[in-house]
C-alpha cells in the first residue's frame, strides 16, 4: 500500500507519528511480531541451530527509522559511541574492523613480537538486554523527555509468535532484549553494550556482541595481568547489566596466540568466570579464520568447501533455467564464499589463488555449457566476468580510496597515514604495504577522482569485459553450441585437434581446409543447402540485397553474435536461425561425449 500511493499516506503517517512522540507511546499493533526460525548449520533437530527472524509491520519500521536517524546523528556527533564499536554504524563493517586487527598482527610479526588475542560470545545478547538498565544508559547518554518514554514503551508490552509453514503459535510476552527484526533494536542495543571497553588496558574491539581483547606480547608476565584484569573487568561488567557469556566453557572465550615463532614462550593459561580460557590454534572471529600464523588456508579450504556444495546445485539447476538465472545465481549464492576478506587474504600463496579461480573457472563452464579446456579468458569475455584476481585488485584499491579519502573508520585512517618498509615477505604482502604500492602505480587523475563513483568507474572499465548477449533465448542447448562456437572449442576438428580431443587431423571430412569456425558456417560443401537457408534469412531480416558481399569476419560475427546495428528482437531471430543451421547439419549430435571431460 505503502509503494502504491505514499503521497496519500504521507500525511496521516506524519500526524500518527507526531502524536506518537507527543505522547511518547509506541502502538501495541507495531509492537507484535511474527517469528520465523532460520536454519543456521548442523542438525535440524537442535532448536539452538536456528536463528529467529522477527517480521514486523512495515509503518512501525518507518516510524523506528524515524527515531533510529535523529538518535544516531545525536549520539555519533556527541561521540557517545565507542570508537571501538564497528556493529551497525554506517561506513563501518566486519572487513574494516578484520584488516585493523590483521594488520596489527602483521606489524606485530614484523617486530618479532607475538599478539594474545582472546574472542569472547556473549550468548543471546540481543535477548537479553536488561530494559531498566537500557533506559538508565540512555539517559546517561542526554536521551530524556518524550523520546526516552517511547522508546520505554516500544521496548515493553511486545509479543510474539512462531509462524512456520502456516502453522501459527500462541502470543507470547516479551520481557527483556531488544526486538530482533526492528530498525530501532540494534542502535539501542549499541548503547547497552557501548560501556563494555571502559576501563580496558588492552586492545578490545567491537562488532555488536562479537568482542574481541588484544595484547601485544613485549613482557610476558605483565601482558598476561593485563588480560586477567581485562577478562575479570568485563566479567563484573556482565554481572552488572545482567549479561551471559555462552554457557559452552569451549566457546565462551578462545585464546589465539598468533605467532610467527616456531618455538613459542610458555605463556599462563587465562582465566574467565572462574574457568581456563581455551587456547585454540584457530578460530572464527566474524566469519574469517584466523589461524595463528594468519597463513588463512583453513579459510580457503572451508570457503572451497561451500563453494563446490553450491557448483553442485548450480550443476542441477543447469537442466532448469536459463544461462542468465544461472549467471545470478553464482554471482549471489557462490562468488560470495569465494571473495568474502579477500582483501585481507589476498597475499596468500598461488596455489590457493588458483584453487579459488578454478572454482570460478568451473561455474563459468556450467553457466556457458562449455566444456573442460576452454580458454579461461575467451570464457569470461564471453559472460562479463572478471577474473578473481581482478576482481580482489579492484576492491583492494576501492577500500584504499576510502581509507584515504576519510570514507572509512578513523582507525583504518591511522594505518594508511605511516606505513613502514617492511623486511619480511609476510608483512609486504599484507594490505596496507601492498596496496599503497599499488596505489603509488595508478595515475594521478586516477587517484584524485572527484568521487568514490567516478574511481570505481574508470577503474573497472579496463577490467570488465562486456558479455555476449543471448537476446533471451530460452533454447539452453542452443545457447550452448553457440558459446562453444563462440569460444572456440567445439567438436570442429580444428578444435578438437588443437586441444588434443583425440583428433590426428584438423582438416574437414570434406577434404579442402581445415574444419575451423569459419569453414562450417560459411564454406563446407556438406552443408551448403542449411547454409542456404540460413543466409536467405540474414539476408531478409538484415534487408542485405546479397550475403555474399559482407567480409567473412563480419558475417561469422553476425551468424554468432548478432548485428550491433539492429535490435534484440532482430538479433534473437538471427540467433535462433544459426541454432537451426546447427541443428540441421546434425554436426554436433554426438557433442555430449566430450562435454564432461575433466
């Protein structure tokens, strides 16, 4: 309703609001939310391995949005929010806050000197906010009147319900935390949580409930007192604001030592909440994982691993939907696996740079039909892609020009401001230094680009290849032994024996020349009465008086790419009849013997 006339709604949604403040009351109806539980990972039979997804009424969110701008330009002018906090603040994100703490590490390693770095989960957190102890944070913090009434009241009374496959459970009473769902909940969770770094020594950052506690190791005994006086610091802190740490000891709090060093100094064992912290070789911390020595190759193998679960189902859905769906498809459910903190990985070792192109490399053949062997480059010339590797340079330099033009954090900004020569292939590989290399290359119009819009243009172009258009055929075989056409590596016998497809020769069966692209579509006598039919076609649709006078090049173009000068509903009907040539010529009939050669 709201998309369909907003003008008409504009006024009565403005009055509502306005009296909704007045009155510092939020509405019982906005307040009632419809649960939906999420699979997260493992069994399905474990009720703690689904996340609940909140479905909330739409004018209620607006009217939260509302709130949530004017509170947040409040708090963040004020520097009321913790600068260690990157959850849920605009500019801000999970890689921003990873390449600061990687790169830490990094220059710890590059002083020989180690990192302890302890990650803990604080369990429900959003369920469990204390609403007394919200409010009097708020208040500290200068939220008082109208506005501190209505967030009172859109925090209490609320209810809700599953709702699963139609089934619909009773109304239940919400007594503490803030609702998951809404658009005010988080910002105001960030206020509970935001006094949480008061009083550490250590490094401690923050990403919503995901914190983390580092310590550069120069003294060994006085790093360790430290980070006990941190950890029984942040567990009084719990205790006050009635705040749980994951009830799994293994889980709650996890040390990683992360180390260069072959042999390690024997460092005391943490405690908190009165039990030893583990001590992990690895762990995940905002979906990366770091490893001790930040080599990153669990990451890659896992990232590989969710990447070929998906190239099974894209392998499926092949036989279903068309070139296109299945283009978007990767591009949302696979490409992401495959690239998330690349820009922090990125100088790992060719070997997992290629392992991760291959996986790119074999969704672009699913995605074309084409087969085993094609040219990587003809491949993603053919569907638009970039390669991975260019695709990390691009947004390596992006994520630079952000930093560099204050579009990020202030705590990137520190890092970009002194990068040291560093001695040890480790550190020179890592962003910072390698990107300010790559950086320092780029031109200097490049590099002082009036926006963030304009770089992210004039750098891609070079890199971007425009994809050979399909103009919508739905025929995916067709389709298919078009690209192969196209890509030059078909059952021709020019293809075949220059791929070493069991093939002595390339000359044509008909004896006169090699059997390439060209002396298929436009010369083999053994085709000449399809071919005829095709050219009559061209010859229609294009108004050409006669065929024969377009320069072989332009002709093959036209017979597999279509006429740049005419429309795509010519160009589908150009297509379609070179499908049919090929059809009729019953050449490829016996093309699936070598499709799934690997």
């Amino acid at each position: 309703m709201l998309q369909i006339c907003p003008q008409a709604l504009s006024i009565p949604l403005k009055i509502l609001f306005d009296r909704c403040m007045r009155e510092g009351s939020f509405p019982s109806i906005w307040k009632r939310a419809n649960v939906q539980p999420v699979h997260k990972k493992e069994s399905k039979q474990s009720k703690t391995q689904y996340r609940p997804i909140s479905l909330l009424p739409i004018c209620g969110k607006i009217f939260e949005k509302i709130i949530f701008d004017q509170m947040y330009e409040f708090l963040n002018s004020n520097n009321l929010i913790s600068q260690n906090q990157s959850g849920f603040r605009p500019g801000d994100s999970t890689i921003n806050q990873l390449l600061s703490i990687t790169t830490e590490i990094y220059e710890a390693y590059e002083n020989y000197e180690e990192t302890r770095a302890v990650f803990l989960d604080i369990s429900k957190a959003f369920d469990k906010v204390w609403h007394e102890g919200l409010i009097f944070k708020l208040k500290e913090n200068g939220v008082n009147g109208p506005l501190i009434n209505l967030i009172y009241s859109f925090l209490t009374d609320r209810k809700q319900r599953v709702v699963l496959n139609g089934c619909e459970s009773d109304w239940e009473d919400v007594h503490s935390g803030v609702p998951q769902g809404s658009v005010l909940g988080p910002l105001l969770f960030l206020v509970y949580i935001n006094d949480l770094t008061d009083n550490i020594s250590s490094n401690m950052r923050l990403f919503a409930d995901d914190s983390s506690l580092f310590a550069i190791v120069r003294n060994t005994q006085e790093t360790h007192d430290k980070l006990v006086n941190d950890l029984s610091t942040i567990s009084a802190w719990a205790h006050q604001w009635k705040m749980q740490f994951n009830p799994d000891i293994s889980k709650q709090a996890i040390e990683v030592i992360f180390s260069h060093k072959n042999n390690k100094p024997d460092h005391p064992l943490l405690v908190f909440n009165g039990i030893p912290v583990a001590r992990r070789k690895s762990t995940k911390h905002l979906g990366l994982i770091l490893d001790e020595r930040l080599s990153f190759r669990l990451h890659i193998k896992e990232a590989l691993q969710k990447a070929k679960k998906g190239l099974g189902l894209l392998k499926y859905m092949s036989r279903h939907v068309t070139r296109d769906v299945l283009d978007t498809m990767y591009k949302m459910y696979i490409r992401p696996h495959l690239e998330y903190a690349d820009v922090i990985y990125h100088g790992q070792n060719q070997e997992s740079m290629d392992l991760l192109e291959s996986i790119q490399y074999q969704a672009a053949r699913i995605v074309t039909g084409c087969w085993q062997g094609t040219s990587r480059i003809k491949l993603y010339n053919e569907i638009g892609w970039e390669s991975l590797h260019e695709r990390r340079r691009y947004r390596r330099l992006t994520l630079y020009f952000k930093i560099n033009y204050n579009m990020t954090p202030n705590y990137l900004k520190s890092h970009i401001a002194n990068i040291p020569l560093g001695h040890t292939n480790r550190y020179n590989q890592s962003f910072f230094p390698y990107c300010a290399s790559e950086w320092n290359e780029l031109s200097e119009s490049l590099k002082s680009s009036s926006s963030l819009s304009i770089f992210k243009k004039d750098l891609i172009k070079d890199i971007r290849p425009s994809p050979n258009k399909i103009f919508s055929i739905k025929d995916k075989h067709g389709i298919s032994l078009i690209t192969r056409l196209r890509v030059e590596f078909s059952d021709l016998r020019d293809h075949r024996f220059h791929h070493s497809f069991n093939c002595a020769s390339a000359t044509c069966l008909c004896d006169l020349e090699s059997e390439t692209t060209e002396h298929f579509l436009l010369r083999c006598p053994r085709f000449t009465q399809s071919r005829a039919c095709l050219f009559n076609t061209i010859e229609e649709i294009l108004d050409i008086p006669d065929i024969l006078f377009i320069a072989e090049d332009d002709l093959c173009s036209i017979i597999l790419f279509g006429s740049k000068k005419h429309s795509d509903d010519i160009n589908k009907t150009l297509l379609n009849a070179t499908i049919r040539f090929i059809r009729s010529t019953k050449r490829f009939d016996k093309i699936e013997a070598y499709q799934n050669v690997d």
